[in-house]
C-alpha cells in the first residue's frame, strides 16, 4: 500500500494550480483535511467540490470518501494519540453545532466502515463462530467494553461467548486448554494493545481460528488473524469512536441468527422456562415457587430488618439491587 505523501508528491509536478492547493493543504494538514468534506476541503482550497473530487480520483480513488479514509489511515499512523486527541479537540471547537457535528461524523464512520465490509468474509466469520465449541473475545484498554459487548451478546444468542484479557490472569491457560473448534475474536485500535497481540500469538500457536475486527489491514492485529474484518475509526475528544465496531458486530449477530436456528431456539425454550417460574406481584418483585419473594438479581449484599421486631434478620445477598435501607 502506497503513502498518500508519496503519491502526492510523485504526481505534483503535472497538477493544476487548484489541485495543487488541494495537495498542499492535504500535505500539510492531515490533522484538519480527516474531518472536512469535499465541499468544505473545496472552500479551504479555493477550488470547486467537484475538483477535489475528481482530484480524489485522479489519485486512484473511487471518490472523495476513499481519499478521506485514506488521508485518516495516514494521520493515525504518523501522529500519537496525544496529537490526534489535540486535533479533534481543536476540530470540535470548530463546530458550530456539537450534537450534530457528532452525530454527523458517527453517520459518516458507520457509512464508510461499510463500505469497506466484504459481505463474504462476514459470512465466512459468521459461519465459525456458529459452529465454535466456545467463542474468546478479546479486547483490552478502551476496546475492553466492546469485547464484552460482543461476547454477551453471542452468550444470550447462541450459548458461547466469554470475554478474555490479562486482567484475570488466566487468558494463556485458557488458550492452552481451548478447542480446537473455538474462536478467537480480537478487537484492536491503534495503538495496539501488546496483550491483545500476546493473546493472539498464543491463539495461532495453539491452531485456534482467529476473526481481527480492527482499523489498519496492514497492522499487527490483521497479520496476527486468518480473518480481518475492517472499520473506520477517528478519535473524537479523547477517545477513539467504536460506531464501526458496533455495526460490524450487530451485522455479524444478525448472521448468526439468522444460520443458528436451532441452536437458539433450545436457549429460549430454556428462558421460557425460567420466566414461566416466576410470577410478578404487584409490588415488583417475583414469587417463585414456595411463595418465597424474590427481587431480581444484582450484585449488592443488602441487611434486611422486620417490621415487628425491628432487628437485622442478617445480610441477604441480593445479586441485582442496591442495599435495601431498613423498615421503620
């Protein structure tokens, strides 16, 4: 894959004057040119929306979307993430509307991440993780929450999915004991995190199939993976946006729901099960069978007094609810 720098500066020399504009300000001003629009990098160049656009594809690209993704590929690799966290701060300063600026560049992330999808390599993904003895999702830092999105999802849809990093020290004898059916799915932003790349190592050492959802096909994530699955990203304050991620992911549990009939109907023949054993009172707790009041589950330990008495009848682990205060 060929730096835009370098084919900026290979073709300059036979470029028009406005086009020429357009390739400095791009040369100069990776950091502002990711956000702009054909139209608005048109009005900082002083040259027509349509010339940049036919410029986009006097480079090679499809349109100017495909220059835009490439101009983001090029500033994520040169700068640091403290460079790239200055620039969308400044970039944001620069919106006259902040929710629909936001809002405006998660629709374009999601636009051009699927673009880029290849509906073949999704349903080759899907195929594996349907037929996987258990599906490992990994993610560390800020992708941490979008592994455990993912892998909750697949364990209320179709029975496997289990989180994994190094925090709970265990993810090498986790590997190491895994199927040989099981799945790793790796989800990665630049800069990657070298436990997530650790992981993966061991994952291909071990022969494990493994699915990379992340943002470069040149990065160490994708070489690591015998599937790539590609989305666009920008970092928007502080942080990077995970609206790419989050649509590859509700595209590939939409896959497998659709080939995993009979997988999940078992589930929720079970959750049928579970729901028809529990009666709601009006008061909103449930009375399971035996008349004992049950409260939905959460994790807090909560000390229960009676109202004749008034004394603690001793802490009562009610996984999903807060600690109750006493009854006076």
């Amino acid at each position: 894959m060929v730096a835009l720098c370098t084919m900026l500066r290979t073709i300059y020399p036979n470029l028009s004057p406005g086009q020429r504009r357009v390739a400095d300000f791009l040369s100069e001003h990776l950091d502002e040119a990711q956000f702009l629009t054909a139209r608005q990098m048109g009005a900082r160049c002083d040259f027509s929306e349509a010339g940049v656009v036919r410029f986009a594809q006097l480079l090679g690209f499809s349109g100017y979307p495909e220059l835009r993704r490439a101009v983001r590929d090029e500033f994520r690799i040169s700068a640091t993430p403290t460079t790239q966290m200055m620039s969308a701060r400044f970039a944001l300063a620069d919106e006259p509307d902040l929710v629909e600026g936001i809002a405006r560049r998660d629709a374009t992330l999601i636009g051009d991440t699927a673009a880029r999808l290849d509906l073949a390599v999704l349903e080759r993904c899907a195929a594996r993780l349907v037929s996987a003895n258990e599906i490992y999702v990994l993610g560390h830092r800020a992708s941490h929450s979008m592994a455990e999105y993912f892998a909750t999802a697949l364990r209320q849809g179709i029975g496997v999915g289990l989180p994994l990093s190094f925090g709970t020290g265990m993810a090498y004898d986790v590997i190491a004991s895994a199927h040989p059916r099981s799945v790793v799915v790796a989800v990665s932003i630049t800069p990657y995190a070298p436990q997530t790349l650790e992981i993966l190592r061991a994952a291909a050492i071990r022969g494990l199939h493994r699915i990379a959802i992340t943002d470069h096909p040149l990065g160490a994530p994708a070489r690591l993976a015998d599937e790539v699955i590609l989305f666009e990203t920008e970092i928007q304050a502080f942080t990077s946006s995970y609206v790419g991620v989050l649509t590859i992911f509700h595209i590939l549990l939409a896959l497998v729901s659709r080939d995993s009939g009979a997988r999940m109907e078992g589930l929720l023949t079970i959750r049928g099960a579970f729901d028809a054993s529990r009666i709601p009172e009006q008061n909103g707790a449930h009375r399971a069978p035996g008349g004992i009041g049950v409260r939905p589950i959460s994790g807090a330990m909560s000390s229960v007094r009676t109202e004749k008495s008034g004394k603690d009848e001793g802490a009562r682990w009610c996984p999903n609810n807060p600690p109750v205060p006493p009854v006076r």
